[in-house]
C-alpha cells in the first residue's frame, strides 16, 4: 500500500545558492487527499542532504527536489551515491528558461553584437555567476564556447550579488532565470539578448532564443523535479507523479507559472528520468572537453 500518512520532501541546492522559487510548485498547491502521499513545502538545506536523501529507506515517505545543478553536481562534486543508477526519478515540476543579459551600457544590442564585441575585445567584458561549477557558470562557458569567444569570468556567492552588480555596471553580463531577469527587462534596466527556450515565451516574445540565432544546442534550462531513493515500489512512484501531474495542469499553477516565463511540464518519470540523462550527458561531456573545475 501506498504511504498514507506525510511525506518528507527535502529540496537540494548547490552549495552556497539559493534555488528558484518555482522549483517546488505542491509546495503552494498541496495534493493531500485521503490515504494519499503528501508533498509539503521543502526545506532549503545544504547539498550533503541529498545524500541523507537518497539513502534513506525506499518506503515512499522520503524525496528529494531537484534542479538542473544535480547533474552539474553529480560530476563536480561527486557524491557518494550514484546519482543515475541509485534513484527513482518521481516527476518534473518545471522548466524555467534562462536570458543573457547585459547592463543597458553595453553598446550590443543583439546577440550577434555581443558575439562581435568579445571577438573584437576577447576577455575585456565580464560575466557574473552564483559561483564555480554552477548552471549559471557553466551554461555561460556554454555560450562562450558555442560562439568561440572568451569573457572574464566573476564569481559570486549566490546569483543575488551578481545582479546587483550587474544594475550597477560592475558587471557586462548575466544569465539568470526568467523570474529574476524578466522584471529587470521589463523596466528597461537590463537588455535581453537571448533565452534558451526552444521557442520565444508569451510573457516575453520580443526575446529571441539561442536557437533562431544560430545556436541550436543553448537549450538548458532551470529545470527541477522530484526523485527518491531506488526501490520505491512502483506503484507508489507512479501514483506520486499522477499526483504531481494533476497538481501541474492546474491551469492556477501553469498559468501563474507561464506569466514569468516558467513552463509546467509534468509528464512521466520515464520521460523525466530521460531528462536527468540526457543533462548528466551533456555537461560530462561539456566539462571532459573543456576541463572545467572547481576554482
């Protein structure tokens, strides 16, 4: 029998950095039904929690909420659990879309502009990030290496400190969530250059994305999800993602969602396990090619 009694849910975060917030969207609409699993809010603890995570006895009352920093963290970091082979991938929450942006100073007003700037000035612009071997910093170095230029990397502690930076002018550039960058655009502080949604998004059409621009592999997002520890019996796991599934079509949910430039997707933890496998894939081999590291 399915667990009846409530679920613990613990949230996974990169060290050091915050997660964004609609990372947890049952944290806000709650499924509780009778006899049914309960997913209440997660608590922001530090990424050695994951491990406490996915060790914890398989019985369905333990889960982990994900971004897509997990499978940055599975490469860098190394956690002592295998972070593809020792789980149960549940459900994905969402997918929430980056922007580059750059401080209204700087003369490029495309893409295209920025890319001729660097080539014009290789490492003279500066980019911001949440700190080393996050998404933010490798999703940059992404670009960065797509588009065969060089821009001086600036780490901070948290995306926060960067933004502020960026306001400021201290900073050229900066890729961040739709929900932190959009209202920045909006009020004409900051441009958008780009966003890495496949298609441009309703609640921001006049941004294009890497995609029409020429860059068809920028398309990583924010993505976050819910896993457990393998062994979980299948059909707790499956009734958990119809759960969460009937939790995101809530057009209360998708809709809020969609007004900052965050896709509800839900779906079947095949499809999301495929998801977690398909981002372990391409930041091994981002990070093999390149030889990133912790710095």
């Amino acid at each position: 029998m399915p667990p009846s009694s409530m679920s613990r849910c613990r949230k996974s975060a990169c060290r050091g950095r915050r997660s964004d917030r609609p990372s947890h969207p049952a944290g806000r609409h709650r499924f509780v039904r009778p006899g049914r699993p309960h997913v209440g809010p997660g608590l922001a603890l530090a990424s050695d929690q994951a491990e406490a995570a996915i060790k914890a006895p398989a019985d369905g009352y333990t889960y982990l909420t994900i971004s897509g920093s997990y499978a940055i963290n599975s490469i860098l970091h190394k956690p002592t659990f295998d972070s593809l082979n020792d789980i149960a991938a549940t459900g994905q929450f969402t997918d929430e879309p980056t922007v580059l942006c750059v401080n209204p100073e700087v003369p490029a007003k495309t893409l295209k502009g920025l890319v001729e700037l660097c080539k014009r000035e290789p490492g003279k612009l500066s980019y911001g990030s949440s700190g080393p071997g996050g998404l933010v910093h490798l999703g940059t170095e992404f670009f960065l290496d797509a588009a065969g230029i060089k821009a001086t990397h600036v780490p901070y502690r948290g995306t926060a400190l960067a933004l502020t930076d960026l306001l400021a002018g201290n900073l050229q550039m900066l890729s961040g969530g739709t929900t932190t960058m959009l209202p920045y655009i909006k009020s004409g502080k900051l441009r958008g250059l780009a966003i890495s949604a496949k298609t441009r998004l309703a609640a921001a059409p006049d941004i294009p994305s890497y995609g029409e621009q020429g860059y068809p592999t920028l398309d990583f997002n924010l993505w976050h999800g819910m896993i457990g520890p393998k062994g979980i019996p299948g059909e707790i796991v499956a009734r958990m993602n119809v759960e969460l599934d009937a939790v995101l079509k809530r057009p209360e949910v998708s809709g809020r969602l969609a007004q900052d430039g965050v896709i509800a997707v839900g779906g079947t933890q095949q499809a999301f396990m495929a998801t977690i496998r398909a981002e372990v894939e391409r930041w091994q081999t981002f990070i093999k090619r390149t030889g990133i590291k912790l710095e």
